[in-house]
C-alpha cells in the first residue's frame, strides 16, 4: 500500500504537491470519511482563519480507488492558528469502534467551535487583565467577541442548558453541560433565543441568544467562557471534548500504532 495525503486549506481541499492526484469524487470521500466525524454539525464557527491547515495521510493501493472502512488514515493533523494538534483514526479497544485519539491516547469526542458569534470580533483573551469597570486588574476568564447588540450567539457543542438568567456582573447568562467534565458559558446576552431554558437539550451551532451588554460592561459584546472539571480554562485552546483516555496495555498498543509498528 502507498501513502496519500489531502490538505486542507481555508476550508477548501487542495492536494499535496508531493502527492499523487485524487479524483474529486475521492477527494470527497476521504473528507466524508476521515475528516466529518471531526467537524461541526454547523457552519455557525465561520471561514477558517489564514493560518488554519488541516492535513489527511491514509494509506490505500491507489490514490483513485474508493476510500472505504478498509483504508487506513495514518494520521491528521490540525494547525489552528499557533496550534497543532496530531489526530489518529484509532479501533477503540473497549467499543472495536474506529474513532479519533490524539497523540497522548485521549479519545476525541465533539469539535467546540472556537467563535461562538461568527460575526464578533476578538476583543479580550484569557488571563490578567485591567476591567474597565471596576477599575483594577483580575483574573479574565474567558473570551469577549464585541458584536452589536442583537447579533445571534450560537451553542459550541450538543449539551444541556444547565442556566439560563440573570448572574451579577454577567448579566443575562446561558450555561452548557456538555458531558465528560465540559462546560461553556455565555455571558451579557440581551435576550435568549425563544425555547432556550435550564433543561433544554441544544446542538452545536443551534441559536442560543443574542449579543448584549448587561452586566459590568462597557460595550456590546459576548463573553465565552469554557470549563473542564470545574477550572476555567483558555477557550483559545480547547478544540475538542476528550471522551476518555487509555490506559495501560491499551495505550502501549496506541502508541506502537502511532509510532507504525501495529495496525489499528
């Protein structure tokens, strides 16, 4: 078997130039096959920035035969910005499943969208920061996206509303129980999208609410926050839900199969 490779750039497929040409019927199915699962269910995250790339490595006879089941993805690897994470098409041990693993064994669950108000603009990352309001510096948890008021606020991943209301200085707030110690916030919203209430079952990319300015603010504007376990954490760099980790026998078989010496 050889060595193919896709990469994806912006959003659009274009093939390696050290590699073999794929027809376009293959060029879409190997993105149907080893590269959806990983996706969102929504357009709601926007273009991909001019630094993304994503590349596909699987292994087949030919690089025009039907990718199916039985064609091996060696490996992806996602650049995000400054950030690269390596993905593994992996047969988990417990379910005989194929599914994705990053490089350490972590099973990969849902893709967070990384914006979620596609038309916001990047005001104020995560950390120490001076607050305009209160007039000292704290602890910045999260993410602002200014937008105008009323522009749409959409689910970063399937959940659970687990709050929906009013929360002191956040103003009207949205809370999402993603599962596997996961949770996003989102906070100084102007309205709730109508349904959108504690208990509520919401799927990534659904309308959640709209862009506001209640709360200590001082422009119209989303703050994102994103919670493992209960510790805040930079939404910047969290790309996706880890389901489980191996352990053991399993994650010395992983690692043989990362490193080329066993077949998934």
């Amino acid at each position: 078997m050889k060595t193919f490779s896709l990469v994806m750039l912006a959003g659009l497929v274009a093939l390696s130039a050290c590699t073999p040409a794929l027809s376009p019927q293959n060029e879409t199915a190997a993105i149907d096959h080893f590269v959806s699962p990983l996706e969102g269910k929504s357009e709601a995250d926007g273009a991909a920035g001019p630094d993304d790339r994503l590349r596909l490595s699987y292994a087949a006879d030919k690089p025009a035969q039907t990718l199916t089941a039985a064609s091996k993805a060696l490996d992806m690897v996602l650049q995000l910005g400054s950030n690269k994470i390596s993905v593994y098409r992996y047969r988990d041990p417990e379910s005989g499943k194929a599914v994705y693993f990053d490089g350490d064994g972590n099973r990969l669950g849902q893709y967070l969208l990384r914006n979620p108000v596609p038309d916001g603009r990047a005001t104020s990352g995560f950390g120490p920061r001076y607050h305009p309001v209160l007039g000292y510096s704290r602890m910045h948890s999260g993410a602002d996206w200014a937008a105008p008021v009323g522009t749409p606020i959409y689910a970063a991943a399937d959940g659970t509303v687990t709050f929906a209301g009013s929360h002191g200085g956040d103003g009207k707030r949205i809370e999402i129980d993603h599962g596997h110690g996961y949770e996003t916030s989102y906070s100084h919203q102007s309205k709730f999208a109508a349904g959108v209430k504690v208990g509520s079952h919401v799927e990534q990319g659904q309308l959640i609410g709209y862009v506001g300015k209640t709360g200590l603010v001082t422009g119209a504007h989303l703050h994102y926050e994103v919670s493992i376990n209960g510790r805040k954490v930079d939404p910047r760099k969290v790309h996706f839900i880890r389901e489980g980790r191996l352990e053991g026998t399993a994650l010395a078989k992983f690692k043989d199969y990362v490193n080329g010496d066993e077949d998934a």
